[in-house]
C-alpha cells in the first residue's frame, strides 16, 4: 500500500505541480501523515523537490512540491527492422544523449548484440551515473509480450520467442521493460503529446515496417498474446506480392519505406523521368526526405507512387475504424511525416470511404512527439509500469 500511495502521490504532483502537501491529501482523500511519509521517500529518492511557498489563510505559509525531471533518467532502446536507436531521457521525456545505430546484417542474434554493445556504450556516458538509471525501455516492432519481455515473432529481423528483457536485465543488472513500437508511440501521445484527453485512438506508423495500435476506452488493445495491431500483415490483393510472413498481398508490401524505395528505384532503371535523379545526386540514397521533397515539387513519380501508398493505408484505415469507431487516427513515421501532400490525400481518401456516423467527428492527425517520438515512447512504456507498481527505491 505504501508503494502504491507514493505511485499515487509522484503521479499527482508530476502532472498537477505545484502542490503543497495538503493539497495532496485533499486531492487524493489520503491522510496528511501518510502524505508526509510518501513525499520524505520521494525527495530522499531525487523524485521531488521542494521549491516555493503556497498561499496560505493564516499561519505559516506551506512549501510548494515540484516533480524533478532529473532526478533521475532511463535508457531508451529503439529497435526497428533494420537499425536501432538508444538514447538517454530524463524524466520529463526529453533527449539527454541519442546515438543512431546501422548494423549490417540486422537479424537474429546479431540485433542482441548490437543492443548489448549500443546500452553499453550509453551507460558509459559521462554525467548520467547507473545508481541514476530508473531502467532500459525496450520498443521492438512485430508481436511481442509485454508481460514476460518476449519478442515472440518478427519475420524481418528473424525474431523468434526471444526473451530480451531477461537478457539484458541480467546483463546490467537494470530493470528492464518491453513493448511493441507502435503501442508505445500511442502511449507517448497520452502522455507527453497534443492527443491526452482521447480515450479511443488508433495509431498507425509508417517506416521500414507498418504497424498499428489501438487504444480503445483508456486501454491498450493488445489481443491473445500481444499479437493485436499486425496492421502491414492485412491482406489487400491475394494475388499480389509475397510478403515475408508467408501471406500474399500484405499492405506492409505496398506502404512501408522498402516497398515505396523498391519502387521508386524501378521506375529509374526503367528510364521514368524523375526530379529524383538530380536528388540523389546529392544524397547517398533515396530517403524519405528525398521522397517528400519529391512530392512537394509535383514530381510525377513521387505523386502518383503517394497516391497509391494513399489509396492503400486508406483502404487499411477503413477497416480499422469500422472496426473500432475511433476518435483520433494518428499517422506517423519516416514515410507520412511532414509530407502534407501523402497525410491531406489519405484524409480525403478516408472520409470518403468511411461510413459517415463514423467518421463525421473523427480526427485524421500527424503524430505530435517530434523526431525523437521513438525514444518518447520508450519512456511512455516504464512510466505505464513505473506509475502502476511505484517502484521508486530503485
């Protein structure tokens, strides 16, 4: 109880500061003792700071409760398909220290490795102490089990039933929490986004890979065995291409960054007249950036291959909100954005299609977090747990 009185408590003040200690017990119906008792803890564990004096009727004014944002940090972990991300964030979500990873061949037990080696290095950072690390938060893409910290399938990274949190918990002897990316970029719109006061979203992002999550009555919809929101696995042609998984026709093969790249690069070999050529001139490879620059000087290729990765999310997003009467669609990633054009396109596309009690009050919106929105969410994912089960003695 005590533990969970402090969840409470940290909780409270983080989002309403400042806050005397009076306040709080009022707030919560919670007695002053146990108040007093909980925020000694607190301050004690660089949680909360004391900062300020309250308005008072009479007598001696009361001290003010801060959150402090710094007291402590976590390490962020970002697993895509095809490279990986750490970084190290304060408690207010905000990017301490990010360092990109590119590993050639980014499969199987070598994205255990680099993961290894990547936390590693960061723990090394000068300034951000272990006794300071409040956890690691893991976001992987595919079907993973939050509850044990399996990734229990993903076919791009060949990912089968492994069980990272156990891995690196006992690596670094630091806890060590996991969840799928697109769960916990929905998450990190609740909590640190323009979207907090929705209690029904789907979340659809779009990068290497193509994912979605559903937040429906305040709850994350996970399914069975974490398996909801395999939205790139929806089949939208069976006769067309082969995807990874087995299936025929898979969205994932028409929308992801791979499957637009693909295309691009052959309509080039075929001889299309691209504003691109002159693009990738100047660049290594084709980007998204490059993609969207594209599309915003009309280029030919880049409108018709946006409209077509238009026409097949929406055909996605149709079913999904039949399905689960959203009030919000938020679209992020690489691939959607900034680029006005693609998010403008598939809104018309959707309110078109969707039946019109469903989407006469819905929203269509692009994600709020920034370019950081990854390691946002893993924070998202240890606030889920952290606040849940107050574990602040760590």
């Amino acid at each position: 109880m005590q533990e969970l009185n402090r969840s409470i408590i940290l909780d409270t003040i983080r989002k309403e500061e400042p806050l005397s200690r009076s306040d709080i017990a009022k707030r919560l119906s919670i007695s002053p003792t146990t108040v007093a008792t909980a925020v000694k803890e607190l301050i004690k564990n660089g949680f909360v700071i004391e900062g300020g004096e309250g308005h008072s009727s009479g007598g001696r004014k009361p001290i003010l409760l801060r959150f402090n944002p710094n007291g402590k940090h976590i390490i962020a972990v970002s697993i895509t398909n095809s490279d990986l991300s750490v970084g190290i964030m304060n408690l207010a979500a905000e990017t301490l220290y990010k360092k990109h990873y590119e590993a050639p061949r980014f499969f199987g037990q070598r994205v255990i490795e680099v993961v290894k080696d990547a936390i590693k290095e960061t723990l090394d950072q000068p300034g951000t102490p272990k006794e300071d690390c409040l956890g690691i938060a893991i976001i992987a893409p595919g079907i993973v089990d939050a509850n044990s910290g399996e990734i229990l399938y993903n076919a791009q990274l060949d990912l089968h039933n492994v069980n990272i949190v156990s891995i690196v918990r006992e690596e670094f002897q630091i806890e060590t929490w996991l969840d799928n990316d697109v769960n916990a970029l929905m998450l990190a719109e609740k909590e640190f986004g323009d979207y907090k006061t929705f209690r029904n979203i789907v979340y659809v992002k779009l990068t290497d890979g193509v994912g979605a999550g559903a937040y429906l009555n305040n709850r994350i919809f996970r399914g069975h065995n974490g398996g909801a929101g395999e939205f790139g696995h929806i089949s939208v042609d069976k006769s067309g291409m082969r995807c990874e998984c087995g299936n025929n026709g898979c969205l994932e093969s028409y929308i992801s960054w791979s499957a637009i790249a693909g295309r691009i690069e052959l309509a080039l070999q075929r001889g299309r007249k691209s504003i691109l050529r002159d693009l990738m001139n100047t660049e290594d490879k084709l980007s998204p950036v490059l993609f969207k620059k594209g599309v915003e000087e009309r280029d030919p290729l880049c409108i018709e291959v946006a409209e077509d990765v238009g026409s097949y999310l929406t055909s996605g997003l149709v079913n999904i909100i039949h399905l689960y009467n959203p009030e919000v669609v938020i679209l992020g990633g690489e691939v959607i954005d900034h680029n006005a054009f693609l998010l403008k396109y598939t809104k018309e596309q959707l309110y078109k299609k969707t039946m019109r009690v469903l989407s006469q009050d819905l929203k269509v919106v692009p994600s709020s977090l920034g370019e950081d929105y990854e390691l946002i969410g893993c924070v998202a994912v240890l606030f889920q747990d952290f606040f849940r089960i107050g574990e602040f003695s760590r």
